[in-house]
C-alpha cells in the first residue's frame, strides 16, 4: 500500500451532506444545558443542594420568622393607628409625619446622638487599652485577661442597679471620693448636665468584649514586622503607629459598626437609672419609643419610630462602610 493510500484509508469518513465533527466539541452529554446556556444540575447536585438547605433551615425559619416578618408587620403597622387592643385603622404616612413634627422625638434623637458621639470613640479606646493590657507577656495574664473581662459579664440592668448605689449623693463611692479634691455632694442623676455622662461612663464597664476582639486582632499580627521595626530603631510608639493601629483597622471597624448599633438602640440604663429624666435629659430614642408602645398604647407611632430606626441604621452602617475604604488596611496577611 501506497503512503497516499494510507493516508487516505486514516482519514474519516462521512456521510453525503454531513458536516464533519469538530474535534473541539466537547462530549454529548456536556450540550444538556438550559434556556439560556445554564448546564442543568445533576442527580446528585440536587440532592446535595436538598441536604445542604435541610441542615440551613433552622436558621433561615429563624430569619423568616424572628427578622423578615417583624420587619414587614412593622412597616404595615407603621402606616395605621393601632393601639394593640382594637382593628387597626388605616391612615397612610400621617405616623410618619407627626414623628417629623414631635419634639420629644427631636430631643430623643439628640440625646441618643450625643451618647453616641461620645460614647463609641471613648468605648473604642478604653477597649484597646484592655487589650495591649491583655496581650502583655507576663505569668499572670491569664488572670489579668479574666479580671478586666469580669464586668462585661455583668447584665446591664444589674450594673444600673449597683450605679444607682455608687453615684448616691449621702453615701455613694463617686461622691465620697470627689469630696477628696474638695467637689460638693452632688445627685448626679438628678442634674441634666451629669445624667447623660454617668450614663456613658457606665457602659464603658462593658468594653470587655470589644477588648477580646482587639486582643485576637493584635495576636494576628505577625511578630516579624516589630522585629523587624525594633532592628530599624522604632521605639513602641512608632511601633503602634506604623504597624498596631493600620493592622487593627479592620478590627476596629468592627468594634465601629457594634458600638454604633448599640448606641443608637441604648434603653436599659435609662430606663432603671433616670426613666428619661430629670427634664428629658436621657429620653433616649429606644425609651421614647418604648412609651409610645407599651405605656401610651400607640403602636403605629411606634412602629413608625422603628422603621425610621432601622432606615436611619441601615444608612449610617452604609455611610461607615463606605468611608471605611480610606483608613481600612486588608493588604497584610497573618503570619
């Protein structure tokens, strides 16, 4: 046989009319695709799809049933006046309206604004302190760690409680030891001026679980880079600046987005220590809603004061998020 009988006998025959296959084309089965060039699931991706979201159901009957629906109810119940006890009645945006109109909603906001300028940065820093407190390399850190964590295990009310005993104007600690540099008994709950900063000073007791944070953020930090600083002559203050506070960034955007959460939702100190007072001083948004709710009997209006919470929330957490991409270092790996 010829060398062109052979190649001619190698190549592949068709039938008349039949364009020949491309050897690119990839096997039949790979061509099963949707509508739209989707590949359709297998047997077995559906079941484990099925496995997958019958291990995930409880969380999402959870969010279904204890976020979307209290969402959704309240913004229904936000656009009527209801007072829990009869048909709620519907009367549009009006609820909205008159929470733009109500000064005690403008003086809640203020108040609740202020514990929140002041307490969130001072609770950041405080919340540091503990944790370089908590990462030295002593024998007794351990016991340090649990001493500085103890009053954050404390429950709000209770801690409200012992600092009504604490700033008592006859016989409380505060008092007593500012009578040392010559201050006058003063009731400081009792004073619009004193209320808010006894209140703010108060909810730095629970800066522990902030610190415990901090504290996995600097052990992440890899040792090499302040071996490396201390051979090049940084001292411990050039050490934090340059490496500590940009490495911490992301931890402390987080401690930022809690501690905002939590301040704009404060009630609890308020509500045991001062009931708002004196003179509106702590009627902080939470408080006042609470009031409308369970004390004046106007769901709607409160309903109302939730959504613009949430709306007000959801804004501010967007607005740090965004601004967050200038001063947020992810770039350092740990070691």
């Amino acid at each position: 046989m010829s060398a062109s009988d052979s190649i001619a006998a190698a190549r592949p025959t068709h039938s008349r009319g039949a364009p020949p296959r491309s050897v690119a084309a990839g096997p039949p089965q790979e061509k099963a695709r949707g509508g739209r060039g989707r590949r359709r699931m297998s047997g077995r991706e559906k079941r484990n799809l099925r496995t997958g979201l019958l291990f995930i159901s409880p969380w999402i009957i959870g969010v279904a049933a204890f976020v979307i629906y209290p969402l959704v109810y309240s913004f229904g119940i936000s656009l009527t006046q209801y007072s829990g006890m009869q048909s709620p009645t519907f009367i549009g945006l009006q609820n909205y309206i008159a929470a733009f109109l109500d000064p005690l909603v403008r003086t809640s906001v203020g108040n609740t604004v202020y514990y929140m300028l002041i307490s969130v940065p001072l609770g950041l820093v405080v919340a540091l302190l503990l944790a370089l407190a908590m990462n030295r390399n002593v024998r007794e850190v351990a016991v340090y760690r649990t001493l500085l964590y103890l009053p954050s295990l404390i429950p709000m009310f209770a801690m409200s409680f012992i600092f009504i005993v604490f700033v008592n104007p006859q016989f409380g600690i505060v008092n007593q030891f500012l009578g040392i540099f010559g201050m006058p008994d003063t009731n400081l709950l009792g004073e619009p001026r004193y209320a808010k900063i006894v209140i703010i000073l108060m909810s730095q007791l629970a800066a522990g679980n902030a610190a415990l944070i901090y504290l996995a953020g600097l052990r992440n930090i890899p040792a090499t880079l302040y071996e490396a600083a201390r051979i090049d002559g940084a001292g411990r203050m050039k050490q934090f600046s340059a490496i500590t506070l940009p490495l911490l960034t992301p931890t402390i955007l987080f401690n930022l987005i809690t501690g905002v959460s939590g301040a704009m939702m404060v009630f609890t100190e308020a509500y045991i220590m001062t009931d708002g007072g004196p003179d509106n001083a702590t009627l902080f948004y939470m408080l006042y809603l609470y009031r409308n709710a369970f004390s004046y009997g106007q769901l709607g209006f409160a309903s109302a004061l939730a959504v613009l919470l949430f709306l007000f929330g959801m804004l501010l957490a967007g607005l740090i998020y965004w601004l967050s991409r200038r001063f947020v270092n992810y770039d350092v790996a740990a070691g």
